[in-house]
C-alpha cells in the first residue's frame, strides 16, 4: 500500500465532460479522500488580457505551465502547495489558496499532459474525446446557462479557438491510458436520450480481464455490452462500448466483476448504499441515470484504488 497521494488526470478540450467525470469519480472515492484541482487555474493571463492580446486560453503561453508542473510534483510527494486561481465566473485571476493533498488528487483541465515533467507525475491519465457537434452543444448549454454568454458569442469562441485545440488539446490524446468518448446512438438521437460510451483501454497500466464477463465476440453482435480489439493512434487498443439503453441487470455482472478484489468498491456497486452511481443533469435540468457514465467513473475508480495498493 503507497502512502503518497495517488494522482489521476482527466484532459480534455473546453466542455468534453472533465467536471461531471472528476465529480462522479470524487464520490465514488469519497469527497473527504479527495483534493480536486484545475489546472485552468494556471491561466498566466485574465480573460480581458487575452483579449486584448489576441491569444486563447487553450494556447500553452497563456499558462504557467512549469509552475503546474512543479505543483503536481509536490503534490505526488504529499507536499502541500499555493495554487492560483482563475474565476470562470467572471475571468479574473483570483487570490491563490494554501491546499493540501488528499489520499486522493485528481487533476482536471485543458493542458494537463502538455509536458513530460506534468505527465510523469500521473498514476492514471484519462482523456476525454466526445464528437465535435456534441462538445459544441454541451459548451452553448454551459456557457449560456452558467457564463452569461449568447450562443452566437460561444459559437465564435469555438471558431477562434480551434486551431488551439488541433495543435494543443487533441495530441495530448496519445499520453492516456483511457480514452472516453461519450456520444448519442445516432445522429437523429434525441440530445436528452442516454448517450452510448466507448472506452479505449490502453495497456499502458494493467486493466481487469474483462474477457470473463465480456465475450470478445460480442464486438460483432447487438449486445448492449461490447469489448473488441481496435487500433487507436497506430496503436492496438481493446475496447469496451456500453450502450446508453443498457439495463441495470445488463451492467451488473460487469460492476461486480469490476469491484470483486478491491472491498473499497464492494459498496460502491451497491446501488441501495449508493444511489448516485452514474447519475448525470439532462438538458433540460432533470436527473437522469447513466449506466455508460457509472462503468466509466467505477473504471476509473478502480485504478485508482490498484494504484494505492501499489500494482502500478
């Protein structure tokens, strides 16, 4: 069993899921073992600098980037550090906050894998990669409801952002261990239906053989739970694809495969003691419950839960 902090990453271009996953995944672990930080919070500019300078947040000069990569080292080594703050709200740089590591550090933001020295300092790397039309319509629900922006001005903000995003966001695709890609059955699909989840499951760390619960076979069938093999970047990958119609009864085997040797996770996949599991907000503000977002935040939680007992 380690006894420093364990640190997982989740990065992903603006509005890909990363709050709603880190969330998920900090009640599953609970709230009191976890220490969340942003690593947007390392913006060298406020938003009406930006502006003026003519540069996006998502651009590496824009952050201070050798500071977050000398926090996160901290952080791995359980020390505590002064971390900056950048106000979403308002786009201002706020007042820096003393913050000590929890058993538990999960680290979310745009440029998270952008250098070596940040990536070392990682035991679990996730990153998000939902399609494009779907990130879009999640930035306009968000930054309307939440940012006071119209959906003309997001819109724009897409378009001047995203030559940023293809040269700084999307590569650090290649440094994941999983890659999340939540998206809807069809293209005709009702946004408020569930959306469907593929998981790329690098080798990089030691996944569950899910072969005993998953037949490889079920690649090329109607099954609602998948696991193939694939190529992803160049590279051979296994994928597990959980559809959004899924049943609880369908999800269970697969839960309870995944919790079986860690007892942490035993109450985890109790529905009854936990009754958050893979729960997410509609569109239109309801509650609905996911079974592809709580297989991926249970994953997740579980090589976290591997890595403190010292197997990666």
């Amino acid at each position: 069993m380690t006894h420093r902090p364990i640190i997982l990453g989740i990065v992903g271009d603006s509005a890909a899921g990363k709050t709603t996953l880190t969330r998920g995944i900090a009640r599953f672990l609970g709230p009191e073992n976890v220490t969340v930080i942003c690593t947007d919070d390392y913006h060298r500019y406020d938003r009406k600098q930006r502006a003026e300078l003519g540069i996006t947040a998502l651009h590496p000069d824009c952050n201070y980037l050798d500071i977050m990569q000398q926090h996160l080292s901290l952080l791995r080594t359980g020390q505590p550090i002064l971390k900056p703050i950048y106000s979403h709200t308002n786009g201002t740089l706020e007042a820096p906050e003393y913050l000590k590591p929890s058993q538990f550090v999960i680290v979310e933001g745009l440029l998270g894998y952008s250098t070596r020295a940040a990536r070392d300092c990682y035991d679990v790397k996730v990153y998000l990669a939902p399609p494009e039309s779907l990130r879009a319509r999640w930035k306009i629900k968000r930054d309307t409801h939440k940012r006071g922006y119209t959906e003309e001005q997001v819109l724009a903000e897409l378009e001047k952002r995203e030559p940023d995003s293809e040269n700084y966001i999307r590569p650090q695709r290649q440094w994941a261990d999983l890659v999340v890609t939540f998206y809807p059955p069809s293209e005709q699909t009702d946004p408020n239906s569930h959306l469907n989840v593929r998981l790329i499951l690098r080798p990089n760390i030691p996944h569950p053989d899910l072969t005993k619960v998953v037949s490889p076979d079920s690649q090329y069938s109607n099954a609602a739970i998948r696991l193939g093999l694939d190529r992803d970047m160049g590279k051979p990958v296994d994928v597990l694809e959980i559809d959004g119609h899924a049943t609880s009864e369908q999800v269970a085997e697969l839960e309870h495969f995944i919790c079986g040797d860690i007892p942490h996770l035993l109450n985890i996949c109790n529905r009854e003691m936990n009754p958050e599991l893979g729960k997410v907000a509609g569109t239109t503000g309801e509650t609905l419950q996911s079974y592809p977002l709580a297989l991926t935040q249970l994953l997740i939680a579980f090589h976290m839960l591997k890595a403190l007992q010292g197997h990666y």
